[in-house]
C-alpha cells in the first residue's frame, strides 16, 4: 500500500478555509492532480476543491504504481475518511470515475461519509465489458492511442516528458483494463454522466448505463466531441458542476 500520507494524496490548490462544500476530482488513466487546476480555479471560491494525486508521477514519481482499481480505490476511501466532513460530489474523468463509483460505494458501505452526487464523466457504466489491451501493446502502440484520445492537444506535443509518463498511463491501462464487470454493484447518491458523442472509449448506449447502478437520481448530458469533451467544454463541464455545488449548499441550508 502507498503512503496513506493526505499530504500526498491531496491537492488544494486554491484553499477555501470557509467552504461549506467539497468537490474531490478522480484524474484518468494516466492523469495528474495538475489536469484539474483549472477546476479548482473555476470552483475554489465557493467549495473546498481537493485534487486526488496518484502515486507513480508527478511529484510523487518516486513511489510504486497502484496496480488495480480496488486497491485505488481502497488507498482513495482511507485517505478521505482522514477530512474533515463536508456535503461532497465526486468528479471523476475515464478511469477516474470508475474509481470514484468505487469510493462512493465504499463509503456508502459504513467506510466514511459518502458523496453527495457523482459525475461520472467520459466512462462506460461498471457493469459494461470490453476486451481492451493498450497496457499490453508496445510504447508506439500506447502513443498511438494517446493520438487518437487527445487529438491535436498540446499535450502530447512534448515527446520526452510523454514518453517519461507512459509507465505511469500503461499502469492505469492495465489497472483500469482488468477491472472486472459489476453489473451488480450500485451506490445510492444520483448520478450525473457526461459523455462525448465521438467518444472511442464510450458510447451514448453505454454511458446511459450508468442508470443501473444508482438508486437515485440519474441525468445524462452529452457533448460534442471525443474522450476529452471536457477540455474542449470547458465552460459548460464547470457550469454543470457549479449546478451540482449550488444544490448542496441549498440543501445543506
């Protein structure tokens, strides 16, 4: 198990000390707390904006990689049972938001406080299945679906600090890529899924399959655009989770 330090898990980039919510953002496969400073920025006004930071990159390159999802998502719940209460809402990215289903379902489970709401963004429902092996594929074969992902985006365009991160993005492949399907696991907070109409990774069908795995509410939006909408988005993503933040607040009173 990696270091259960919140210190190193958690990012706040723009702390609010009076916040009377929390947003926690999950990153991709691959991804580092540092894909949602812009997040932060947008929300940190109004909610206690945390930032998971994965062992195996970034400043934290150094440690050993997590090489499943449920242990992620074990290391993920113990570190958030650590905070201090507040009404929250889970966003998570790709494999980001399979790991924050977990979360929330081990937290809903007698683990912690749970979440509030969960967006699941870019991420086919957990009980869905593909045969999909990018983790097994050679350097070229992984960049090759980084191009294909992220378009023209600029970040790829540094080829020495890609090439530093692919150990890290081929872990969470793999991780994420052997997930097994839990057509029977659910979590009782609503669900709100974002989906791009072009994404290679997830289609409309199989995000509206997110349905069945929540007793609450469930709301689907769709983009225009492939697996990363959201950065294209922007505006729109933040007004959906500065929705999600505003019924909290009301609902806490």
């Amino acid at each position: 198990m990696s270091d259960m330090d919140p210190g190193n898990w958690l990012r706040r980039y723009f702390p609010t000390a009076a916040a009377k919510v929390r947003l926690v953002c999950f990153p991709h496969a691959g991804g580092s707390a540092s894909f949602y400073r812009p997040v932060a920025a947008a929300h940190s006004a109004q909610a206690d904006v945390v930032v998971l930071q994965y062992p195996g990159r970034q400043d934290r390159h150094r440690e050993r990689f997590i090489e499943t999802i449920d242990e992620y998502a074990d290391a993920v719940t113990s570190v958030l049972q650590a905070q201090p209460e507040l009404p929250t809402a889970f966003f998570g990215h790709s494999m980001g938001a399979t790991l924050a289903f977990e979360v929330a379902h081990r937290l809903e489970s007698g683990a912690g406080r749970p979440p509030e709401v969960l967006v699941a963004s870019g991420r086919r429902a957990p009980g869905t299945e593909r045969d999909e092996r990018v983790h097994a594929r050679d350097d070229e074969g992984v960049l090759a679906e980084l191009r294909e992902l992220n378009g023209g985006s600029a970040a790829l365009e540094d080829e020495e600090v890609v090439r530093m991160s692919l150990p890290a993005i081929r872990n969470d492949y793999r991780a994420v890529e052997q997930y097994p399907p839990r057509p029977d696991r659910s979590v009782r907070c609503p669900v709100t899924v974002l989906v791009g109409d072009a994404d290679p990774k997830t289609t409309v069908d199989e995000a509206l399959r997110w349905k069945e795995h929540t007793s609450g509410a469930f709301r689907l939006r769709t983009f225009p655009g492939g697996h990363f909408f959201l950065v294209r988005h922007a505006t729109e993503v933040n007004a959906e989770l500065a929705g999600e933040l505003a019924a909290l607040r009301a609902r806490r009173g």
